[in-house]
C-alpha cells in the first residue's frame, strides 16, 4: 500500500505510540492522518504538537461505540489499532480495559469491514509469550502464561485474541491485518502507565527532585527496551508491504538490566545519587526475568525492518524531551 497521499486513521491516537505513528506517517506524506481517542487514558496534549497540520484530524471517538468508528473509517485505506489499556491500567479497571481490548478490538474489525478498509496494522505485545525462559523466542515460540500475574494473564490473553482477529479477518473477512508483539516501548512523550518503562520516566523524574533512583532488590531484571520511533517504522512499514495475517515481534534483542537503566539516567543527568534498593519497587508487574532473548529475524527477513535507536540514545532522547516538560 502507499503511505504517499493516503488516509489513515490510528485508534488511540493520543497515545505514545499513536502520536509517534502519526509523526511518522506525517514524514511519509499521508494525505490524511485521523487520531481518533476517548481521552481515557492519553490526553490532546500528546498531539499538540501536531496542531495546525491541516493532514491531521484530532476525533473524541470511543473504539466501544462502532457507530464512531463507522464515520472515522470511510475512505481509509488503513487503521492502526493503537488503542488500548496496557496491564497497570487493564489491572486498575478489569472491566474497562477488557471491554476495550476485546469488544474495541472486535468493534475495529467489524468497522474496517464495513467501511471496505484494505488492511489493519494492530498493537499486540511480547506479553503474549508471557514468563520468558532461557531460550531464544521467536513468533514461532508457545505462551508461557501460568505463572503470570493474573493482570499480566489478562492483558496476555486480549492481545492474543486480537491476534486472532487479524488472522480471522485477513482470512475471512477481506481486511488484511498484520499483529506486531513490542516489547517494552518507551520515549519522547512518555506516560506512567507502562510498569516496564517507569524504571525509566520515574527515576528521572525522581533523580531532577534530588531523590534517589528506586530499584527492585533484584536489579539483575531484563527488559527489550524499544524506542517509540523505531516502534512507529515498523507500524509504517507493515502498513506499506502487501503482506498479511502475520505476526512479527518489534524488539531489539538486547538485555538491558534495570541497574543499567540507572546508570544512564546517572550519566545523564551528571548525577552521584545513589540508587535505593527496595523489595517492590513497582507494585504490578509483567516479567521479571534476568533472561529475556527475543529474535527480531522475522521482521527483519519479511519486512526489512530493524531497529536503529540504541537504549542510551533513546533515554537520552527521552529525558532532552522530560526536561521542556513542567
Ligand atoms: N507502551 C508499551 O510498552 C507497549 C508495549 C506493548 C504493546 N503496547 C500496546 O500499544 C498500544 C499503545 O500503547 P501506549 O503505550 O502508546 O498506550 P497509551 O496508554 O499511551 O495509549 C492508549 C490510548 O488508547 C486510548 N483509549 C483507551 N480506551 C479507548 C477507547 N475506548 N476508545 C478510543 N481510545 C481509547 C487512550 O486514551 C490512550 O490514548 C496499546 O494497545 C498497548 O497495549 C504498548
């Protein structure tokens, strides 16, 4: 599909990763970008930057309420399905962010079919695999979810069957659909709503109070920290290629321990606090593993996408774009 002069809508488009996806869309020319959001979750601010753009079309719309997606969807030719309530918040609002993930999910396809758009890129998650284990995970690899966190299970298991909808809609139902599984997702216009990435903006924000960045006792945890930019490409990219009912990770391969975390944001901000270890440093969790190997080979194979935002470039990324902020 060209992204050149075509219209696209992003659900969720007040997002982290909604607004990147625009920015980048944007950059690609696209005739019309439509950020459609109820507000729950992300506010107008995270798009403000993008006022005066007269490609873009700010919409308070609810993915709950088909009859809205109905009017947002006509003559597009793609939807990215980026709305939806990560584990903290699905955690705090169980009833809220299934119906939203699962009924807003089913409610995008059906208005996708309705409206005759050609393909949906949707937002899963690498939580689908749920605990990691010592080996290589690739999309070929089975969940691991019984010894999840039951708001982790929850969340795992709407992302899987919104990659079954991509399957069954692409198969069934003309909208072609591709799933990207991200692993933790961070940068510019960061919220605190994602537990792996507030090891992140809370210890910066904590570090410019002059208090003393928190860790978990065991600061050996891993995570795949992924730029948001390089989240946006690969949404743009699976847009753009004529492939279908896929499902590809978007991760770097790369372990960061959450002392490294630290000790970025130290060099940073030219800092000699020292960190504060504590026995729960974040209340709700996804994995927390000292090993998490993702492959990154299908992506890379089927779609040439690869990641080029190293975690350092990227905090720092992060904190130039924290330190505008009040
Ligand atoms: N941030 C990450 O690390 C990460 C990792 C893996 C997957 N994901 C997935 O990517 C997507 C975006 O993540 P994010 O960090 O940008 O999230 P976010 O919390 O910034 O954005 C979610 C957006 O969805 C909107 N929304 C919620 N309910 C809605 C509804 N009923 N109708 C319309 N809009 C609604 C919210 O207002 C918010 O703007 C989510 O689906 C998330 O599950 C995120």
């Amino acid at each position: 599909m060209r992204i050149s002069g075509g219209k696209f809508v992003i659900t969720g488009g007040a997002s982290l990763i909604g607004s990147h996806v625009a920015d980048r869309l944007l950059a690609e020319d696209a005739g019309e970008v439509v950020l459609l959001d109820n507000f729950a979750l992300g506010t107008p601010e995270t798009v403000s930057h993008l006022d005066g753009d007269a490609r873009v079309q700010l919409v308070k719309g609810d993915i709950l309420r088909i009859n809205e997606l109905y009017d947002a969807f006509k003559g597009a030719d793609g939807v990215f399905a980026v709305a939806g309530f990560l584990t903290l918040p699905l955690t705090q609002n169980p009833p809220l962010g299934l119906a939203v993930n699962v009924e807003g999910q089913v409610n995008t396809f059906e208005a996708c079919r309705y409206a005759g758009v050609r393909k949906l890129v949707f937002s899963s998650s690498i939580a689908a695999y749920g605990e990691p284990g010592e080996t290589l995970i690739d999309e070929q690899s089975p969940s691991n979810l019984a010894s999840y966190q039951p708001g982790s299970m929850l969340y795992s298991c709407t992302k899987l069957i919104g990659e079954a909808l991509c399957k069954l809609y692409s198969a069934n139902h003309g909208v072609d659909a591709i799933a990207l599984r991200y692993a933790t997702v961070y940068g510019e216009r960061q919220h605190y709503r994602g537990v792996n990435a507030l090891y992140i903006i809370q210890n910066y924000d904590r570090i410019r109070r002059g208090l003393p960045p928190v860790l978990p006792r065991d600061d050996s945890e891993v995570h795949d920290y992924i730029h948001v930019a390089d989240v946006a490409r690969a949404n743009v990219m699976a847009m753009a290629s004529e492939i279908t009912g896929e499902v590809f990770n978007v991760v770097t391969g790369v372990e960061t321990t959450v002392r490294r975390i630290a000790e970025i944001l130290l060099e940073i901000t030219g800092s000699d606090l020292e960190p504060e270890w504590v026995d729960d440093a974040g209340g709700v969790k996804a994995t927390s593993s000292p090993s998490l190997k993702l492959s990154r080979e299908k992506i890379r194979a089927m779609l040439g996408w690869e990641p080029v935002v190293s975690v350092e470039d990227g905090i720092r990324r992060l904190t130039d774009w924290r330190a505008t902020q009040g």
